[in-house]
C-alpha cells in the first residue's frame, strides 16, 4: 500500500508580501472607520470646562464623569424624543414595505398596459434632487394642514423607489414556472405573493426593514423642518436643543456626544444582530438565476 505524503505547499514570498500589506491597509482603514466612535465615546466622558480647555485633543479622559448623561437625560425630554422617534420609525417602516412588496409585485408579475413604461418613470423619479422633493413636501403637508404631527412626518417616507426596484429585482429571480404552476394549482395573485414570492425574498425584506429603520431613526433634515413642539419632535432635535442651549453661550459637545451615544445604541445592537441578514440580502439582489 503506498503511503502519500501531504506536505503543506509554500506560499510564494510575493503572495504573503501581498498578505501583509492587504492586511496592514485593513487595519488602518478600521481605525479610521472606528475612531469617529471612540471620540464620541470619549468626549461624552469629558466635562464641558475640561473639553473646552484643551488646546491639544486628548486620547484619554483623566477625569472620567457621567454627568453628560444626566445632563442628556433631565435637561431635555430625550426619553419623549425617543419614543416619537421609535412610533415615526416603526410606522414609517411597516408602511414602506407593505407599499413596496405590493408595488414591487405589481411591476414583477402582473401585466398591465404601460407597465414599463411607469417603471422608467418610477426609477427618473430617483434622479430628483433630495432637496427639491423636501421642499414639494414640505409646501403639500404645510397645506393640508398636516405640520407638527406624525400623519405628515410619516406620509413622505412611505414611498421608496430604491426598496422597490431592489424587491422587483428579487421577485424576478423566481422563475416564471413556479409562477405558472401556481396559477394551475388555483392560487390567486395574493396567496402566491404571500405563500411564495415573500417566503423566497425573506433576507431582502428584512435588509429592507433593517436599513429603513436606521435611515428613520437617523433622519434630520426633515423632522426639524415639519416639527415645532416637543410632543413631536425626533431625537435630531433634542440633540441639537443640547449642542445650543446647555453650554453657557457655547456648545455643550460633551452633553451632545452622550446624547449622541445613547441615540446611536440601538442601531448599533440592530445592525451587529442582523449584520448577515442585511448582506445577504443585498448580494441576493446582485445574482439572477
């Protein structure tokens, strides 16, 4: 019986060469990803009078406080801006994505008469600048007398055009004959949808809903162009009334990274949780067949 050897092959010097700098370059490129997050964590540790006094930025706090999450917690409703926060963002998201499967089927499977045609509209309608659309909104909410309430923070956001192209891309990786062996089965458009289509496209919506989460909880511009009290105002607000108010005439940058911190944890755990779920999804969207 002959007995084979398997030796382990050596890498050629120029691969681990390459190796080593592609790792080197990883390295580098983290910390510079990460350290936005570390001096956010670090300055909330900070007394405004010792971050105010220091001419050279330091790495380390010496004097360790808690007190900008006090001052974060008690000098503003923040617990009030989160929970409008959290209602504007859940609502807004289950809304977007019953829309957006629907819109997506529609323009996957069904046959109607200018169907291609309203989805070329449809996807011109993402070259719009961000700014004029906010402005159109901001002139229909005002007059249907929807301002400072959450009916018209959430009616503008309902609509994605991106999350429906990326749907209607997904239910085009279904085939065709599944579709056809349904209807002779003698299920209805909806139940194929339903017992189908979203099973299937299961890592795509839940991205979707993932990433519409953040992109609401994360949103500026617009809550603090529609908003005016605080019983609705989002958490962008309480963290700007931070910075602006409570620094004695100056910025309070210590008070607002402690805000920050505590508004950024839960997208934070959300995204580390459904990291896969949000790749996969999108790679999903990338591959047809």
């Amino acid at each position: 019986m002959e007995k084979t050897i398997n030796k382990k092959e050596k890498k050629p010097i120029s691969y681990i060469t390459k190796e080593i700098i592609v790792y080197v370059l990883l390295f580098i490129w983290a910390i510079v990803v990460l350290l936005p997050f570390y001096w956010m964590i670090l300055t909330s540790f900070k007394t405004n009078a010792s971050y105010n006094a220091e001419i050279v930025p330091q790495f380390i706090a010496k004097n360790p406080t808690l007190e900008n999450y006090a001052i974060a917690w008690t000098k503003v409703p923040l617990a009030r801006y989160m929970l409008n926060t959290f209602v504007f963002s859940i609502t807004t998201t289950l809304l977007m994505i019953v829309v957006s499967i629907m819109a997506a089927f529609a323009f996957a499977r069904l046959e109607f008469k200018g169907k291609n045609l309203v989805f070329t509209i449809f996807l011109s309608m993402m070259m719009i600048p961000n700014e004029l659309i906010i402005l159109t909104n901001y002139v229909t909410i005002t007059n249907t007398g929807l301002r400072d309430t959450f009916t018209g923070l959430i009616l503008p956001s309902v609509l994605s055009i991106f999350y429906i192209y990326l749907l209607r891309q997904n239910f085009m990786q279904v085939p065709d004959s599944l579709y056809y062996a349904a209807k002779v089965d003698g299920l209805k458009d909806r139940e194929y949808l339903m017992k189908v289509l979203i099973p299937l496209s299961k890592p795509t919506i839940v991205s979707i809903i993932i990433l519409k989460l953040i992109e609401c909880w994360n949103s500026y511009v617009w809550p603090k162009l529609i908003t005016r009290t605080d019983s609705k105002s989002l958490v962008s607000l309480g963290i700007e009334t931070i910075r602006t108010t409570l620094g004695g005439g100056q910025p309070n940058y210590p008070a607002m990274m402690a805000a920050v911190v505590c508004v950024s944890a839960p997208l934070l755990i959300i995204f580390l949780i459904f990291r896969k779920q949000i790749m996969s999804g999108v790679l999903r969207t990338g591959t047809k067949g």
